[in-house]
C-alpha cells in the first residue's frame, strides 16, 4: 500500500483518520510526501512522523524527485518474472477522431460492455482509457482518446490538457483507428488528425462510422471514396472499413486488418532480398540525377520497424529527386505490402 499526502498542507485529518485505517494492515504500507522538491522543504516531513510510518519517502511527482527511492524499496515485494519468459508484446490501438463521432461507442462495441460513457454531447471523453481485450487467443490494448477539436476551438484547462493527452497516447501507440463521420463527411480537422497521425509515423486505418445510416444511398460509397482519395492523398495506402460501431459485423472486418497493420508495423526485410529488389527496379528505371549519369547501382538496408525505416546510400545523396523517391517506395509497397503503414526512406551518401 502506497500512502500519498500533500507535504505542503501538512497532516490533515483525513490523513491522520488514513493512518488509523492503515494500521491494521498487514501488508506493507509505505508513506510517500508529495510536492517536496527542494532540500529546503524537507523539515516540512516532521508532521509525518507523528503518524507512526515505519519509513517516510519524500517525493516530488511532478519533478521525478525521491521517486527511484521509493521503488527500490517497493522491489523487494514484487513477485519475480520467470527465467527465460519471453515477455509478451502486446499491440497498442489508440481509437483517435473528432468529438462525437463514434469512439466511445466502438470501444464499448469492442469491450462488450457499457464501460465508457457515451453521449451526444462532444468532448464526454477527457482523459485516454485503456481497456484490454483479448479476441480468439490474442490481446490488445485499446486507448479511447478525447476528441480533437481546431485549436482555435480548444478550450483552457481541462480541455487543452485533454487534447495533450490524446496526442501522447497516439504516440505510444502502434495504430490509430481514425474514426470518420459517414453522415457528415470528411472534414478539414480529420484531415489535421491525420497528418498527426502520419508524422507521428504510427499505422492507420480509417473506420468510417455511422454508415448504417446511408444504407438507401446508392451514391454515397463512391462519393465517399473520392473525397477521401481528395483529403487523404498522402493516405493512399491506409485501408478504409465502412460500417458502424454498433453491428457486430463492422468489428468482424475491422480486426482482421488491424492485425494486418500490426504485422506490417514490425516487419523485417532482408537485405539481400532488398537489395536485389532494388537493383531490379534500377534496371527497369534507373536513377537519373541532376547533371549526373543515371545510377544503376546503389545499397538499402532497413534499419528501424515501428515504423519501417530504409537506408538508401547513394553517390551524390541530395541530387536524388524526391519522385524516384516516391517511386520507390511504391513499389516496395507492392512487393512487400506494408498495408496502413507510413515507411520512411533516408538517404545517405556512400
């Protein structure tokens, strides 16, 4: 048990009744003081010793202070991992879009249980969730994030740092399911979303919600395409599932290419295999640089996953256009799928 009180307020009386309660326990109990984060704040800890705690951690949680302290004497009665465990990784899904468009509800769909709340009021979701779930022998953790709304839109305060935390939770994820409105369409700020989720480098794909409700419409699919093809050019290569959050058949299609996108995240090319993918491109269409003969022979190597990231070491590296660039990557794309996934592709001179 992990005591925390307010080292600045001093001993309250809800810490001194705390202390009562925890007296009685049996397991170890452990008295952190809080927001001490100078030396010169330390004789605010004799309060504390009244409370008959057998050892006080001062501690500052927002500056990290007395922190490492306080878990090398929590280590001592954490069960040990067994010898030679491969520990699992389990793939992070952070379920990201504009406010009231269908997030809660999908993980709720998801979880099978009414756990998030849901209403029609925007900006119900504050801070990032995480929920675990386990389909046919396999786990996932699933973060319901707050909606991001323009910037100009964003309020102070809980608001703003609601919004902060739904950006950092993207970031520790593996992929975002971008949820889009189908009754709305696509707008500028989904557009933003994800951009952020491009330069984030995480994969994607795009649940396009609420499309029950266009059922009759023999022209919305196609008319939604294009405008997706018109906001997303730079997401050709993200998959698109039209559905809704409430049927069950949306989720049947949605995890299998989720788990498409999470093995893509972490794929592996051999070099030699690359490189001769490579070197056959290059015959096909070889490398014209400016002022310079075309290059028919240049080495790539993969140096990252999550994402992908390719080495291209080349003689004259900043004369290589961005279109061959381009071009490359297409075609890795096609040979070696990468579905959702954004690769990043560094030049370097030889």
């Amino acid at each position: 048990v992990i005591a925390v009180m307010d080292g600045r307020v001093g001993v309250s009386p809800l810490d001194a009744d705390l202390a009562k309660l925890l007296r009685p326990v049996t397991k170890p109990v452990f008295l952190a003081v809080n927001k001490i984060d100078t030396p010169q704040a330390e004789p605010l800890l004799s309060d504390f010793y009244k409370l008959g705690a057998k050892a006080i951690f001062p501690i500052s949680a927002e500056g990290g202070l007395g922190v490492d302290e306080l878990l090398e004497a929590l280590l001592p009665y954490l069960p040990q991992a067994p010898e030679n465990q491969v520990q699992e990784e389990i793939p992070r899904i952070a379920v990201v879009g504009r406010p009231n468009v269908g997030k809660s509800t999908l993980v709720n769909a998801i979880l099978g249980e009414q756990r998030l709340i849901v209403s029609d009021i925007p900006g119900t979701t504050r801070d990032p969730i995480d929920s675990m779930v386990s389909l046919h022998g396999r786990r996932y953790i699933f973060t319901d994030t707050a909606g991001l709304r323009r910037r100009g839109r964003i309020e102070r305060g809980i608001e703003g740092y609601s919004v902060v935390r739904a950006i950092r939770a993207l970031g520790r994820s593996d992929v975002a399911v971008l949820v889009l409105d189908g009754v709305e369409g696509v707008t500028e700020q989904d557009t933003k979303i994800a951009g952020l989720i491009s330069k984030q480098g995480r994969g994607c794909i795009i649940l396009v919600n609420k499309w029950d409700l266009r059922a009759g419409d023999r022209e919305a699919y196609p008319t939604y395409n294009l405008e997706l093809s018109r906001r997303f050019p730079f997401f050709a290569y993200v998959p698109v599932v039209f559905g809704a959050a409430v049927q069950p058949e949306t989720l049947t299609r949605l995890f299998p290419k989720i788990d498409q996108v999470v093995a893509d995240f972490s794929k592996r090319i051999q070099t030699r295999k690359l490189n001769l993918f490579v070197q056959e491109l290059l015959e096909k269409n070889p490398m014209t640089l400016v002022r310079g003969n075309p290059k028919k022979s240049v080495f790539i190597t993969q140096v990252a996953t999550k994402p992908p990231t390719f080495a291209l070491f080349v003689k004259s590296a900043p004369k290589v256009p961005a279109s061959y660039l381009r071009y490359l990557e297409k075609s890795i794309r096609t040979e070696y799928g990468f579905e959702g996934i954004p690769l990043r592709i560094l030049l370097r001179s030889q």
